[in-house]
C-alpha cells in the first residue's frame, strides 16, 4: 500500500467513526434530550469527550485532505 492509499484508507475510516458518533449523539437526542449543559460539561457516557474526540478527529481528516491535494498539485 502507498503513502497516499494508507492517508485515503485513515480518511476514509476516521469519516466512517465520526458517521458513527453522529448517529449515536443523534440517536440519544431522541431519546431522552440533550441539554446544552449536559453537551458541555458531561463528566460520564458518550458525551463525556464527544466534543474534542470528534474534532480530532475532524483535524485530522482536514489534515490528511491538504496532504492529498498538495501532493496532487507537486
């Protein structure tokens, strides 16, 4: 596998867990709610560090998109 197949394969898997966090947070909303309160200051459950693992996450799928197009463009 190449550099640029192992950066689309990372992309493309860390994309699919942020589908999954979205569908669980929005699955839980229906449920039962979620306060701005609870979506901030969480200390337990899937919201305890839903906000920062997700824009790792995000951070790095952005990161991985400039490596790509940079290296398109060289």
């Amino acid at each position: 596998m190449s550099d640029r197949e192992a950066m689309q394969a990372e992309r493309d898997r860390l994309v699919q867990e942020m589908i999954e966090m979205q569908k669980q947070f929005i699955a839980r909303e229906r449920e039962r709610g979620i306060s701005p309160k609870e979506y901030f200051t969480a200390t337990d459950g899937m919201l305890k560090d839903y906000r920062s693992i997700y824009m790792d996450k995000a951070m790095r799928v952005s990161e991985i998109s400039r490596q790509l197009i940079a290296d398109t463009k060289a």
